[in-house]
C-alpha cells in the first residue's frame, strides 16, 4: 500500500507562514492499493492538489475509478470536494446524458446515521447558495454507498468501518490487504475512564500504521488536571498525543501517525506535540503535507 498525506489540519484550513512544513489544508489522505485502486479518506482542502494531480493520468481523460470514504461530514471532511477536478471530467449528450466512457467514476462511502445522510450533505454545500454548481452538474458519474459497521471487500482490500467518539458521530477505518493494515482514526476522543474505545481497539489491532487524532497538548484538553485556567476541550471530539500512543502501545501498531492538528498550532508546536507522542510511542511521527508511507 502506498499512502500519500494531501491534508493534516484539523477544523479549518490555515495557510500562512506558521503553518508552512505541516501544511494548512484539511484532512485528505491517498491510498494505492496493490491491486491498483485509487482510495481517499476524506475530502478536506487537501483533495484539491490531488485532484490536480490525478487529471494528469487517467482522471483527465474520463477514464478513472476511485473509492473515496469519508469519516463524517463535518466541513473539514467535505469542503474541498467541489474543487476536486476529476469529479468536472466527463461529456454530456444531446439530452444531457453522460456519454458511457468520458465519465470519471465516483464511488462515495459514508455512514447514513452518524451524520446526515453524506449524499444530502454533499448536495447541500453545492446548493446555489454556497457554490454555484450543482451536484447533478458534476460530468463524473458518483456512486453513494452506506458502509455502516460491517466489514466490506472492495477489490482485494477488506475494509472495516466502526463508530468512535466525536460529535454527531464519526467513523474509523481499517484497510487490509496481503497482511498490511492501515488504520485511519480522526476526530475522536478517548474515554474519560482511562480506557481504550473496543472500536477503536478493533481497528488499531496490529495495525502496519495507524492515524490518531492528536489536535491538543494535554494541558490544553484538560487545563484543570494541569493546574491551569483556560477552557478544557473535555467532548469537543479530539484527543492527544498521550493517548495516541498509548491507543498505539496497547493495540500493538508498529507506526503511530498523529494528525488532524489544531489550527492555533505553528509548526513548532506540531513538533512539541510530536515529542511527547514520542516519548511514550518511539515510532510516532506528525502527518505533514506531502508525507508519503509505504506498508
Ligand atoms: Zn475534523
Ligand atoms: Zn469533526
């Protein structure tokens, strides 16, 4: 599997000079799978420089298939999706019909009850209001599907859906394929117990690499336990880099990718962030634009 980070911010894209070696887009992540299919989790700002990137092979002939899985539709999940190109690539006939084989194919996974339903929320950022194209406008043919929580096959990869913690819901993902795991789990909050999520444990089991939600230092979810003022994040839907890697110690992971970081954060406290992981989880490492895994 190779995987490539196209976005690793969290709730809102922030560019600027603080922000430039971990990068300001929103979550986006590409898969190639080694029997060669295209997967993305989630459609954040970052999906917009791969889309640019995958219209010069076979996207921008028409000719491309991809499965993109979102883990909920907060608009750090979505707000990149009507600026991804190939979803623009295709013709149309006489009556408005795609014509067979001009059309990029679209395959969209989602969960129906952990947010709205992902096809209304997609059509509802594209409303005349907020874009001016509409979703039926787009020339890619797009193809819903509800995951839930069971465990699907697409091609050789077996991929596994489960809910975590956050607001309204979330989904985790676990991708395996010829024994390599990938596990992907953002925007969502261990349990105040000390405990580990069962989903969660499920998904990260043994995993080659697994993505965790590390947006806040420790004293920043929970200033009180720290002895601080300031407004704890206690069920805003995140985490830290403490419990990434205990999540990854316990559930045996090999690399610990920490990501979905806090917008307030410059890079060099990314990097902070990166050394308690560290500390804790030797094989950690903060996501960063352009970071590329091989598993
Ligand atoms: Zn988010
Ligand atoms: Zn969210």
């Amino acid at each position: 599997m190779y995987i490539k980070f196209w976005g690793v911010r969290g709730s809102v894209p922030v560019p600027g000079k603080d922000t430039l070696f971990y990068g300001g887009n929103t979550t986006c992540v590409e898969m190639h799978t080694e029997d060669n299919q295209l997967m993305i989790i989630d459609a954040g700002t970052g999906i917009r420089l791969l889309g640019n990137e995958l219209l010069k092979g076979k996207f921008g002939k028409g000719a491309g298939i991809l499965h993109l899985y979102f883990t909920h539709t907060h608009w750090d999940h979505i707000q990149g999706f009507p600026f991804f190109m190939p979803a623009y690539v295709g013709q149309r006939d006489g009556n408005g019909k795609r014509v067979e084989g001009t059309c990029n194919l679209l395959n969209l996974y989602g969960a129906s009850d952990v947010d709205a339903r992902l096809e209304a929320t997609l059509r509802g950022q594209m409303e005349h209001f907020y874009f001016p194209v509409d979703l039926e406008y787009l020339s890619a043919r797009i193809a819903f599907h509800s995951i839930e929580e069971k465990e699907i096959q697409v091609g050789k990869v077996n991929v596994q859906a489960k809910k975590l913690n956050h607001p309204n819901g979330v989904l985790g993902y676990r991708f395996e394929e010829n024994g390599k795991t990938f596990a992907f789990a953002t925007d969502c909050e261990h349990p105040s117990d000390g405990s580990i999520d069962p989903n969660l444990r499920l998904l990260a089991q043994n995993a080659d690499v697994l993505v965790y939600d590390a947006q806040y230092f420790p004293e920043e979810y929970n200033p009180k336990e720290f002895g601080k003022t300031g407004l704890s994040k206690i069920g805003w839907g995140h985490s830290t880099p403490i419990e990434a890697a205990r999540v990854a110690c316990e559930c045996g992971v090999k690399k610990l990718i920490l990501t979905h970081h806090d917008p307030l954060h410059a890079d060099e406290q990314i990097r902070k962030i990166e050394e308690i992981a560290q500390k804790n989880f030797p094989n950690s490492l903060a996501a960063y634009e352009g970071l590329i895994l091989e598993i």
